[in-house]
C-alpha cells in the first residue's frame, strides 16, 4: 500500500495508482514497463520457473543489461524485505492502514484480499 501511495503522491495519476497497486495488468503503461512488471512478478511467484527467455523478452523491449540487472535486483530486494518483515512478525501501524485508505477508489476498499489485515 504504501507504494501505490508514494504513486499517487508524486503524479498526477490517480488511475495509475489504483491499478498499480491491486492489477497493474488494467494499466495504461509502455511495453518496457509492463515487460519489467511481468517479469517482476513470475520472478516472484516462481523464482525458479524464471528462464534465459524471459531474460530475452526484456532485452527485445530495448531494455540495457544495466537496466535488465537493475530489474531483477529490485524484484529481489522487494522479496527479501518482505519476507524478512513476515519473518520477524513485523506489523504495520493501525493508523498507517488507515491513512492509506484515505487514498483509495471505493472500488479499491472492496477488494477483501487487499483490505483484510492478517493475523500474526
């Protein structure tokens, strides 16, 4: 949540926020973004499923290998963080919750999978 804020925040673009932060496939976005974001996402829910062709893909969306590697880093560090704040019990603040709904489209606080806080 607090991503999709920082978004909408810092642009103009309150579409964009909303759709980046529960489906960014419903995005207006650029084929090299939406590549980035596709890999982004296989590489998290399938780490090993990832392959030297998704790699290729992003590549032939004129993606440098500076840009390739900054990619894959970031989807990692995103990773790692979360895992180590689920590991450790870490909870986020009721009032940080409740800040960022100010923000959201009605559409957005319908959505129970994003709405239900977990329990510890």
């Amino acid at each position: 949540m607090s991503h999709g804020g920082f978004l909408r925040q810092h642009s103009d673009d309150t579409e964009l926020a909303n759709h980046v932060m529960h489906d960014y496939t419903q995005a207006d976005l650029d084929d090299q973004t939406r590549g980035m974001l596709d890999f982004a996402v296989k590489l998290t829910r399938d780490p090993s499923g990832s392959t030297k062709a998704d790699l290729q893909k992003l590549r032939d969306l004129g993606l440098s290998e500076q840009q390739v590697l900054s990619t894959v880093l970031i989807t990692c560090t995103f990773n790692f963080m979360t895992r180590l704040a689920d590991g450790l019990g870490v909870e986020v603040p009721e009032n940080r919750f409740e800040d960022a709904k100010r923000w959201m489209s009605a559409d957005v606080q319908a959505m129970d999978w994003l709405m239900t806080r977990k329990e510890k």
